[in-house]
C-alpha cells in the first residue's frame, strides 16, 4: 500500500486550520501530520514532523508566511510549500514565484483545487491557482505610478493616508466603515508590500510621497503631525549637516579631537 503523503497546516485562524484538516483527513493518500498558528511555530513543526507539504497562510502572527517560507526553502529543500491565503496581490504572487514556492491557491477554492495543488506539488509541478490570472491582471494600476510602483490597492492607499493623518485603527474602522480586525489585516498587507514593521515608518512614508492631505485635521490633529514633521525633517538636516562637515574636513575623523565635536552628540 502507497504511503500517504504528509501534510502540516499551518495558519492562524483556528476554524480555517481544523476545517482543512478535516477535509484533508477523509483522503486516503492524505495525513494530516500536524496544526501550527503562528509562524515562528513552523519551523520546530518541519523539523519534528518532516512533512512534504506546507500548507501555509501568509498573514501570520510572529512571521509572516514569506518569512516562513524562504527559510523553508533554505532550510529544508525537500519540503513543498503551498501558499494558502486571501491574498491575490501581484507582488505577493511574484514574490513567492521568486523564493521558488512551488503552490498558490485562494482561500475562496474549493476542496478539488487544494487537491489538485497537492498532487501537483508532489510530482515536482508548480501549481498556482487559475483565478490569479484574471485577478493579478487587473490589480495592476497602470493608471496610477503610485499604485504601480507599490503593487498597493486603492484602500490600502486609502488608510496610508488617514495613518499618516495620525488616525488610529479604531477611528478608520469608523471612517471607512470597516471593521477594527479588517483595518488591521490592510495594515498587516501593507507592510508585507512596503517591507515596513513599525508605525511610525509608515507615517514617515506616508509623508514622504505625499499621502497626508491636510484638509480632513482638527487643529490638534494637525498640530501634532507637523511637530512629528518638524523633528522628522529635522534630524534629516542634522544628519546632512554632519556628513557634510565629515566630507569636507579629514580631520574629524576623530570627533573627540575636533572642534566639531559638538555636532557628534
């Protein structure tokens, strides 16, 4: 008899992950070999479990589902990954084309196409799910340079402007009549896309490429962000100031001995 192929899940939300293991579990070639929510659990899991498939969601807490699967592919070369996730973004697709991840699929496929990508996977096939044809084409913003050069959608620009507005979740939620949960996960894709981990990056970036758009301040609102701009701009020209005074005077290569110390503080 033909040994099952071993299959790890790993994905955050609870519902999702069982669900897929019991729809994976009624296959004869299929063992479910383990459940994992969050990535920097993967790893421990690869290692003890030795599964040949990964099905693995790419918004994950701790790493996120790229993370996890470069060093996937760096660490355990025989081990096939099948990204999992909600996400149909260009950048996304590509990226994992890039790292060599071998499977794709859309959260909104059926059982079949989870499958056939299983299958696909381990004959050495890649497999990426038919619907991001269509859906990675028309993501493309050829309209917008903004849209383009970041891969970012209309609402995930959106709530880069009302951040750099200095909106917290909560009132973006309220805004753009969302959930606080859906304002989180455009944020969570957004610094996936722009390569970004804290707030205050992605208010810097927000400035920088004009997103803030003064109208929609109160007057504390406003006060508050240009103070943030003024020491954001301000350590900007302190930092040139000091490179310049560094290229243009050989002796300060040594601050302490140079009567430009003061600007090394």
């Amino acid at each position: 008899m033909e040994r099952p192929t071993k299959i790890l899940i790993a994905d955050d939300h609870q519902l999702f992950n069982d669900g897929m293991k019991m729809m994976l579990s009624v296959e004869s070639n299929l063992q479910v070999v383990g459940q994992v929510f969050t990535g920097k659990d993967v790893f421990d899991a690869v290692h003890r479990l030795i599964p040949e498939v990964v099905l693995l969601d790419i918004n994950m807490p701790h790493l996120n589902g790229l993370e996890v699967a470069a060093q996937i592919i760096k660490d355990y070369r025989q081990v096939k990954i099948i990204i999992l996730t909600m996400y149909s973004d260009r950048k996304f697709v590509e990226d994992c084309q890039k790292m060599g991840v071998q499977g794709y699929i859309l959260k909104n496929s059926g059982v079949d196409e989870v499958l056939n990508a299983i299958e696909a996977v381990i004959e050495g096939k890649k497999y990426y799910d038919p619907k991001l044809t269509k859906s990675t084409t028309s993501n493309r913003h050829t309209d917008d340079n903004f849209m383009k050069q970041f891969q970012l959608t209309k609402r995930e620009i959106e709530i880069i402007g009302l951040v750099g507005n200095s909106f917290t979740n909560d009132e973006i939620a309220e805004k753009l009549f969302l959930s606080v949960a859906t304002v989180k996960t455009h944020r969570n894709n957004i610094n996936l896309k722009l390569g970004i981990n804290k707030p205050a990056d992605l208010v810097k970036f927000a400035i920088e490429y004009g997103r803030i758009s003064l109208k929609v301040f109160g007057c504390k609102r406003f006060k508050s962000l240009l103070i943030s701009f003024f020491f954001y701009q301000l350590s900007n020209c302190r930092l040139m100031f000091q490179t310049l005074i560094f290229l243009c005077n050989p002796f300060i290569l040594n601050p302490k001995t140079s009567n430009y110390s003061k600007f090394w503080v």
